[in-house]
C-alpha cells in the first residue's frame, strides 16, 4: 500500500533503496523504474538471487531487466534496524550493510516480508504443532498433526510450497470439503496436493514475468494478465463484488 505521504517521498527522493528482492521488492522496482526512470534504484537482498521462490531462469531474467534500466542490486546483504539512518543521521541517507559498506539513499521501502504471526499459539492446546520456523505441521489433508478434526490453510501451514493466496485459496477448498465430510460421518476425507511451482511478478505497467510449468517467460502476454490491475478485478469477482 502506498500513501500520500509515500508518493510525496518518491517525488522528492533522487535515490530510493529497496530492501528486500522478493515479488515485493521487485515489482515495487519495477513500477518505480518504469513511471520514474530518472530516479536511482538500490535494491539490498539477503539472498543469492531475486524472487527466490521461483526457478533460476525467472531470477536471471528478472536481473537482466533490472540491469538494462539501471537498477543496482546488492546480494547476499542485509540491513537491519541497526543499519537505518537513526534520528541523529537525519538527512545523511547513509545505510550500513551486513559487509559493513554503506549505500546512500534519500529514502528506503522495507520489502522483506512478514514473520508467520504464530506467536499467539504458544502457551496454547496447538503449540505442539508449530515447527521451528513457527509454522503449523499439517498432513496431506491440511489436518494438525495430532489434532484431529482441526484444519490449518494458507501462509501459516508447513506445507512445502510457494506462500500464494491462489494456494491459500485451495488449501480451503479441501479443508471445506473435509469438514463437509467429517460433519457426516465420513471418514473418508480429501489430500491436497501440491502442484508445480508456478508464479507471476508484474515489472511496472505492461510488463511480468510468468513461471509456468511450461516455461518461464518476460513479456507483454503476462503483464496483460496481472499487470493490469494485479488481480483486484478478478479477486473483487470471486469475493462477489460486481463493481
């Protein structure tokens, strides 16, 4: 989400550091290389490659793009809250990486992701079902493990595979299914399983790259598909909003 404030600060800023190479950070580069290409572009990720969740020909064509308008991108760096410009370095813009070199930035946009918010469950009935990471262990009918009856869906299951709301969407497909079942004493309940990974990441206003079981591919065809409007018309249709 952007805010006034934000669009004020984009405005403004000569150089503008990303942190953070996932589908966010990437896609907030590519919109901002794209309506503001005067502007300096840093893009700070922890990991090897971009967009990570997705095979290595979707991050090198991702690369190749950011190359080509100027973007620069640091791997293997982090920047902690340590690493901020604090109150008394107003107006410096110096950020310390994990390597302990600096970058200089009029302004910054956290594009890491959030932590699976799990921390509730501890001291609970499931708390022996979270993993180490804090995610819930779940079988192939996205049941808790060793609590019957009780079912988890989304980004906050440990099941192996890309963290979508199109997959989140599935998981309660099953679950629903499996409740359906069990309220009639069914015992015969439903598995999920997961397909091939597969992924689209807008790059500004017309264009995305797509990963498909087929391929993988940058272009115009799947920027027309999300690009566009990035799902919302189609989100809006299935959640029943007709305008």
């Amino acid at each position: 989400m952007c805010t006034n404030q934000d669009c004020k600060t984009i405005r403004n800023a000569g150089t503008i550091l990303i942190i953070g190479g996932g589908p966010a950070g990437l896609e907030l580069a590519g919109e901002l290389s794209v309506d503001f290409p005067q502007k300096n572009l840093i893009i700070v990720h922890g990991g090897v490659r971009l967009i990570d969740f997705l095979g290595l020909k979707a991050s090198k064509k991702a690369l190749e793009w950011l190359n080509k308008r100027g973007v620069n991108v640091y791997f293997e760096e982090r920047i902690t809250e340590d690493g901020l410009p604090g109150p008394e370095d107003e107006g410096d813009g110096l950020y310390t990486m994990s390597s302990g070199k600096t970058v200089t930035a009029d302004c910054h946009f956290l594009c890491t992701g959030k932590k699976i918010n799990s921390s509730w469950l501890k001291g609970t009935a499931f708390e022996d079902s979270l993993d180490e990471r804090g995610f819930l262990k779940v079988d192939r009918s996205l049941m808790l493990e060793g609590h019957p009856n009780v079912f988890a869906v989304g980004y906050i299951t440990n099941m192996k595979e890309m963290r979508q709301g199109l997959l989140a969407q599935k998981h309660a497909e099953v679950v629903a299914e499996n409740i359906r079942k069990l309220s009639k004493g069914s015992n015969k309940i439903i598995t999920y399983k997961p397909g091939p990974p597969i992924g689209m990441v807008s790059l500004g206003r017309s264009l995305a790259i797509a990963q498909m079981p087929w391929g993988t591919m940058l272009g115009r065809l799947p920027g027309m598909l999300k690009s566009k409007d990035l799902y919302v018309g189609k989100t809006r249709k299935a959640l029943g909003f007709k305008s």
